[in-house]
C-alpha cells in the first residue's frame, strides 16, 4: 500500500485507479486510501459511498483537508436531498476558513422569497416574483419535464431537480445565468429563460453513469429540446439564424473556439434533431453515451458522411 502515492493519482485524476486500489484492499484500507476514494466518489456523483468513506476516517490527522472534507460530504448530501445536512457541513467547512464551502452554502441556500415542491423539482425562488410568474414558470418546467422524459423512456434521477429562480442575470455569487449543474441536478435560472434547455441537459446527463460529453452535442440536444419542435418545425424556425460551418470540425471543436459564433447553438440543435430525425430515437439514445466524433463515426458507419451531406441540403 505505502508505494502508491494517493496524493499524485488524485491530483493527476486517475480516479478509476484509486477506485480499483480502493476494491482491491479489502480489509487493509488506510484512512488515507478512504479520504481520496471519498473525494472521487464524490466527484462521481456517488453520494453514498462517498459519506461512507468520508466518515469512517479519524479526520483530525487531514487538518489541512478539513474544510474540504466538510465541503464534500456537503455536496454529497445535497445530492442525497438531505438539504439541512449540507447546509450544516457547509457551515462547519466555512469555519474551517473553507472559502468554497462559503460559496456552496451562499449558490444553495441563499435567503429564499419563496419554495414549491412538486412531484420532480423543488422551486427555489430567489428573488420576489409575482404570482403569476411563478404559476407560469412551474407549469412550464412541469411540461418539458413530461416532454423530455417520455422522449427519453425510463430515468433513474436519485434526487428532485431543484431550480433556482432569480429576476436578474445573475445568481447569488455572481455567475451568469442560466446554467445547469448535472452532477448536483441543479439548475440556476433566469426567470425568462424557463423552457426546456436546463432540463433537457440534466435529464439527458442522467441517462448514464458514465458519458463521454462533447460540447457541440450536448448544446445541440438542450437546444433542440427547449421546445416542442419536430426537425422540420426547428428548422423552418432559426434557418435564417444558422451560420454556415463544417459539422465534423465544430464536433471536433474542443478548443471550443466556435463556442462563440453566432447562431452556434442553434447550429447544434438542428444536427441533433437530425441525427434523431435519420437514426431514431434509440440509435440516437444509444449514441450519447459517448457523445464524440469517432464514436459517432462507429456506430453509424459509412452513413454518417451522407448523413452530414444531407443535413447540409436540408438546411440550405
Ligand atoms: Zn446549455
């Protein structure tokens, strides 16, 4: 055990190694092979297993990790939706001079004007809005909701979305809205933005425990889902508004330096809509478990070359 340097592979991401160490160790585990494997569960989402490591350790020997370890087991309760949980252990971690337990605590539980729950959200209103607002914006989120899980078939979500609501552009500690937060299945929003994108980007990221993302597919299908279009509605909409591009180099884009040509996401969203439009919507399903080019080029063959040819026609 002692010529593993924990410290190294976490810091270097190698989190299925320290996993396997973790599984291969059965009754020898040291504290600090816990510790580490904690921190990656949480990483991976896996909440439970997480807490389980990140109690078992006597902590007082990591003082230097103390507030990240308070931080962590925060986040991993919020995912369990055990809320006063969280917001405790982010308390606990601030105090540990833990400046990102501070910014969790002040993303999620800021003063709140107001909190609904239904049946898959909890509505986290932020600032004041009217009633009517508010009614509109929770059928809405309810419809796409319905919308997007029945495209998707069965979904294993472990929490409610919750969603915070906020009259301006900015949330709580100052980032621009809106976004997702997939691993939390959080979604922070502009009051106006409410349709489908968010929600199509947590409950499409939920298919899978593990995906291989790509940026252009993935702003793709939020875009595409936002609303209730087939491929023809969508196009017949934003043709006027797609920029002219090379499918295969903006998939292949991660520099992301077409992230800010306009139109992009509408771009993305009518190749979505027509991969789903060729291949059906389970090939389609079955595709985005790893979302790249070359994956793509797998799985479908010669006849994804046509199929780019032919999105290039139909968009013309
Ligand atoms: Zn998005």
């Amino acid at each position: 055990m002692k010529d593993y340097n924990l410290k190294k592979m976490y810091d270097m991401q190698q989190y299925q190694e320290i996993i396997r160490l973790f599984n291969t160790f059965q009754e020898e585990k040291t504290d600090e092979l816990k510790l580490y494997t904690g921190f990656v569960f949480t990483k991976m989402g896996m909440a439970t297993k997480a807490i389980e490591c990140l109690t078992s350790i006597n902590q007082k020997q990591f003082y230097q990790y103390i507030g990240k370890i308070y931080r962590y087991l925060g986040v991993s309760n919020y995912l369990l939706g055990k809320y006063d949980m969280a917001q405790s252990l982010f308390d606990l971690g601030t105090e540990k001079n833990d400046k990102e337990s501070d910014l969790w605590n002040k993303l999620l539980f800021p003063p709140l004007d107001d909190i609904r729950e239904t049946k898959n959200f909890i509505f986290h209103f932020v600032d004041k809005i009217s009633a009517v607002d508010k009614k509109l914006f929770i059928l809405k989120s309810i419809k796409a909701f319905a919308r997007i899980s029945e495209f998707i078939g069965e979904l294993n979500l472990c929490k409610k979305i919750d969603i915070y609501i906020y009259s301006q552009r900015q949330d709580s500690i100052g980032n621009s809205l809106s976004y997702s937060d997939n691993g939390l299945k959080v979604i922070h929003t502009y009051l106006h933005d409410v349709k489908g994108h968010e929600i199509a980007h947590i409950l499409f990221n939920s298919i899978y425990k593990n995906m291989n993302r790509n940026k252009f597919i993935d702003e793709g299908i939020a875009t595409f889902f936002d609303d209730e279009n087939t491929f023809i509605e969508f196009i017949r909409k934003y043709k006027s508004a797609l920029p002219n591009l090379d499918v295969v180099q903006v998939w292949n884009d991660t520099n992301l330096i077409l992230e800010n040509v306009k139109g992009i996401y509408y771009y993305a969203g009518a190749f979505v809509g027509y991969l789903i439009k060729t291949y059906g919507k389970h090939k389609f399903i079955e595709f985005i478990q790893n979302e790249n080019y070359d994956n793509a080029q797998s799985l479908f063959g010669d006849s994804l070359d046509f199929t780019i040819q032919n999105f290039y026609n139909e968009i013309v």
